[in-house]
C-alpha cells in the first residue's frame, strides 16, 4: 500500500539519514537525498510523501527555500531539530513548516506519521 510513498529528505545528520534509509528499504518507500541547489527540480509528484527538512541546517531551512517547497509539492513539510524549544513551535506556525519535532521523535514515530499520512488523518 505505500511503495508509492515518497520520502525528501534535507539531512546533514548521518545517524537520522541511515535510519531513513533503513525504513525506506524496508517499507518499499521512495528516498531522496537532493543537494541543496537540487532542491527544486527533484520533487516527485507522487500523490503521497513527506519532506524532512532539517532546521539546524541553514542551507536547507531558509525562508525561500521552504516557499519554494510549498509551492512545488502538496507533501507535508516536517522540520527536525536535536531539540526541541517553546520558540521553535511559533515559528513552526509562522513558516512553511507543518510541524517542528525533535531528531529522535520523528525517527522513533516514522512509520505512525507515514501511515497517517497514507490515511489522510
């Protein structure tokens, strides 16, 4: 059921990138790595997907790469960071992110948020 899942990940952090990739071979989900100035012409237009970006990163997480992203994918934007602060969450709401979680959170809970995803909840 989610083979046709797409994974876009905007990771310099080897330990969460190795587990995706794990995940991805394991559940049959397409995985992207994309270079930051790749950023805008390797988004798939498969129905269902995720894009990680990761927060600490500031060639990833950058206002206009972000509007860009939004633009070009309907897939739901999660940014990942070592730790997560009260200000991070504002900002979450006030950028093209849909939600701000913790490194650690996003891969324990992977599978959870895909298959929500996969189920339009």
């Amino acid at each position: 059921m989610t083979s046709d899942f797409t994974l876009i990940s905007y990771l310099n952090d080897l330990n969460l990138s190795t587990r995706l990739v794990k995940i991805s071979q394991q559940n049959d989900y397409h995985l992207h790595f994309p270079a930051r100035d790749e950023i805008l012409e390797k988004i798939p237009s498969d129905d269902r997907g995720l894009v990680i970006i990761d927060v600490d990163d500031p060639d990833f997480y950058a206002p206009s790469v972000l509007r860009e992203i939004r633009l070009k994918t309907p897939f739901p934007i999660i940014g990942v960071i070592d730790q997560i602060q009260g200000s991070w969450r504002r900002q979450a709401a006030r950028s093209e992110l849909d939600l701000i979680i913790p490194k650690s959170l996003l891969e324990q809970n992977l599978a959870v948020v895909i298959r929500q995803i996969c189920n339009g909840t």
